[in-house]
C-alpha cells in the first residue's frame, strides 16, 4: 500500500486539517493546512488544490513533499514523504474535482496534486521515533 499501513489509511481519514510542507528550489520552506488530502484506490496521496500558491509554485520547483497524520484518536502519529506530480487534466483529475465539488460546489479546485510515498516514520515520542514504519 506505498508505506501507508490499513492503520494509517484509517487515521488520514479521521483527521480533519493535515500540516502539507514543501520547500522551494534554494531550501526554503513552507507549510500550510489542506483539507483535502486522501489516499487514493491508487496507493498515491491526493491532495485537491483550491487555494494552494506558495506550496504549488514550490512542487513546481522541488517536487518533494511531506505531511503528518496524527488525531487525538491516533495511537501512535506519522511523517509521510513523497514526490508529487500536478495535473490538471484527465481522469482522475476529474474525480478531485468532483471530490472537491461535493464537499463544497464553490471551490476551484484547480490542480490535483498526487503523491508516490517514498518514507513513512514514525513521530510519536518513545522508542519508535524517528523510526520507518515497516
């Protein structure tokens, strides 16, 4: 399932705001909350842009990125990294947008950005920080 566990897949879709962090070509970075992140039947991580502008421009130049999952029904809490691709177009850029719609008509959604898990480690204090999760 790309690094994400049935146990996280369950946590990511409890948790409501998730941290989205990226940086850009020189190092610099940024983090802001999405809402609408999700794991796909693909194995991939989506995330619907609506307002996305530093974090798109940053994929842009540096397509790596991270988020964490944890909620307060959460045994233990997550790092996920991963390389993105934007589209804007197609199939399953059609499926965000209309994801994004049934939540809320209004939003834009502009761009589907789609995550392939690279690292998942885990970030709860004790023994197993900092530690992949296998």
């Amino acid at each position: 399932m790309s690094g994400i566990t049935p146990e996280i897949a369950e946590n990511m879709k409890k948790q409501g705001i998730f941290a989205f962090a990226t940086a850009s070509k020189a190092g610099v970075p940024n983090v802001v909350p999405v809402g609408m992140l999700f794991l796909a039947e693909d194995g991939k991580v989506w995330l619907v842009d609506n307002f996305l502008k530093k974090t798109l421009a940053n994929l842009q130049e540096n397509p790596v990125a991270s988020f964490y999952v944890w909620n307060p029904e959460c045994t233990d809490s997550y790092q996920v990294k991963g390389t993105c691709v934007i589209e804007n177009s197609g199939e399953d850029y059609e499926k965000a947008v209309a994801f994004a719609h049934a939540k809320k008509e209004t939003l834009p959604a502009k761009n589907l950005v789609k995550m392939t898990v690279t690292e998942v480690y885990y970030t709860s204090p004790g023994p197993k920080a900092g530690n992949p999760v296998e």
